[in-house]
C-alpha cells in the first residue's frame, strides 16, 4: 500500500482509523522527498556498481566485497561467521558465493580446529591478484557515480547521514552478525556496509589496490 493510499484509506469511512494505519507518522513534502532521492542511492548505486564490476572484473558486486574483505585481513583469512557480519550477508548466502569463488580457486575453506562446526576462508594468491586487478575499477566507479559529484560539505553531510542511519539500524538489530541479506545475487546481496573495501589504498602507496601481506 502507498502512503497516498494509505492515507486515502484513514480518511474514508466514518472518519475514524483503526488498525495499522492508525497513528501511523506519515512523511511531509520534504522528508518524502529526501527519502525517494536516499533511494536511488540505496538501489541505483549499487546497481550501476554490480553490472560496472561484472562487466569490466567478471565478478558480482558482493564477490568482489568478499574477496576485498578478506584482502584487508593480515593474513587474508577470516571466519566465515566474521565475514558474513562484515558483508552484512547471512551465512547460508555467503557459503554459497564462498562455493563459487572456491571453484574459481580465488578462496579456499578450513575447518577451524576444536568444538564446533566452525569454518574459515582465506583469500588465495589468484584471488589476491584478482582484487589487485579489479580494485582501481571500482575506485572509479564510485568517484564517477557518487564522491566527484559532491562538494566538501555535501561529502561531510553525507558521512554524518551515513553515520546516524547505520546507527540506527544496528540498535535495531538483537544480533549484528547474523543481519540477512536480500534475495537476489550481485548489487544487493552484500547490502551497504560493506561497500567499503578496497577504496583507498594502504598507507605509504599510490594505487587504490589491497593490502599485500
């Protein structure tokens, strides 16, 4: 139901609301506004970074998240647990993007010693260089569809907006590392928290490329 909808139904009738839509705090003009626009960048962006990457990388975008996570490790290994909290993925899609960098033999999987059933990826040396090879692509991408189009101020408010919004939906959320991520496969499957990676270079170097241990 649309919110015009919504608010057309609460109106109706005997003129009383009853239900869900009851005391329900709409949007105003400007807030419905800011919403729509937050919401190409919540769809749009990672779209156009998806089908950018595949193009030019032949990985997805939540591929090229995982396998960049994992280049940022010291030793390029991360429980499986860890890494689906840090690409905001539940486990059950993350093992199975796991399964299909581990044919390409970009990643490989171990059994962590002691109790449990715990499991750990770690980022092999073809899909270091294949990171390496993708990430000054992705810089691009992102300065092309969203940094160079911003002034200071405008990238300073949308640090704090970023900040408070992911605020927010941490203190909604009972257990962080478990956050599931959306059906699908590619843009949406790692969500935004982890659009991060591999977007500035290490300290002391020149190329928007990982960490090299």
């Amino acid at each position: 139901m649309s919110e015009a909808t919504a608010r057309g139904d609460e109106g109706s009738g005997s003129g009383e609301s009853t239900g869900p839509v009851a005391g329900t705090r709409w949007l105003n003009g400007d807030e419905l506004a800011a919403w729509l626009a937050n919401s190409a960048i919540m769809i749009s962006l990672p779209a156009a970074l998806d089908a950018r990457m595949q193009r030019e990388a032949q990985l997805t975008f939540f591929e090229y998240m995982v396998l960049s996570v994992l280049s940022e490790e010291p030793d390029r290994t991360m429980q499986m647990s860890a890494l689906a909290a840090r690409t905001a993925a539940s486990l059950s899609r993350l093992s199975h993007v796991v399964g299909r960098l581990e044919k390409r033999e970009l990643l490989v999987r171990k059994r962590i010693p002691g109790s449990g059933r715990r499991t750990a990826a770690t980022l092999t040396e073809a899909g270091y260089d294949v990171v390496v090879a993708a990430a000054p692509g992705h810089v691009a991408a992102v300065r092309e569809y969203l940094i160079d189009g911003l002034g200071p101020q405008e990238l300073a408010a949308l640090r704090r907006i970023g900040a408070a919004v992911d605020a927010a939906i941490k203190r909604g959320q009972p257990d962080a590392g478990s956050a599931a991520s959306p059906p699908g496969d590619g843009a949406a499957d790692g969500g935004s928290p982890a659009m991060h990676p591999a977007s500035q270079p290490p300290a002391g170097t020149s190329t928007a490329t990982p960490r090299r241990s």
